[in-house]
C-alpha cells in the first residue's frame, strides 16, 4: 500500500502530470476531486456517528497556496499520530 498520497489542483495540470512522473511507484498522485462545499443550504447539522473524522488535516490551505498538498496514508490497523 502507497504511504504517500500526492493531491493536485484542479487548476495545475502541469504540476499533475509532472509529480506523476517523478513519484516514487509507491506512492499514489491523484487530482482534487472536490468541486465546492456540498452543504449550500446552512441548517443545523445532525450529530456525527462515526467515532473520528476520517480526514487526518485540512489539505485546503496547501491546494490554494502551491497547488499540491502532500498526506500520509495509514492504513485502518495502524493508529494515526496524536
């Protein structure tokens, strides 16, 4: 399993294609696939069920600012850092 997860802007096909070519066989480069926020309509939310986010960070500020942002992969048997 790839320990790297490489994603790219939307708007940067270059850098895409490029960090394709240079990425080690391991790791997994892939495009942004979030379009807009899903929520349009603000209402109140419902409780969360699951017991943790499933999203580590938010890789936003890094998308925006160098058009790529760079996350480490675990897998579900391994604990994610504190």
């Amino acid at each position: 399993m790839a320990n790297l997860l490489l994603i790219v802007s939307r708007t940067k096909p270059g850098t895409f294609a490029y960090l394709k070519l240079v990425s080690e066989s391991g790791d997994v480069v892939i495009l942004d696939r979030r379009e807009s926020d899903r929520r349009r309509i603000r209402q109140p939310v419902t409780p969360e069920r699951r017991n943790s986010d499933r999203r580590r960070r938010d890789v936003m500020a890094d998308l925006h600012k160098s058009g790529w942002a760079l996350v480490r992969r675990f897998s579900f048997s391994e604990p994610a850092p504190s």
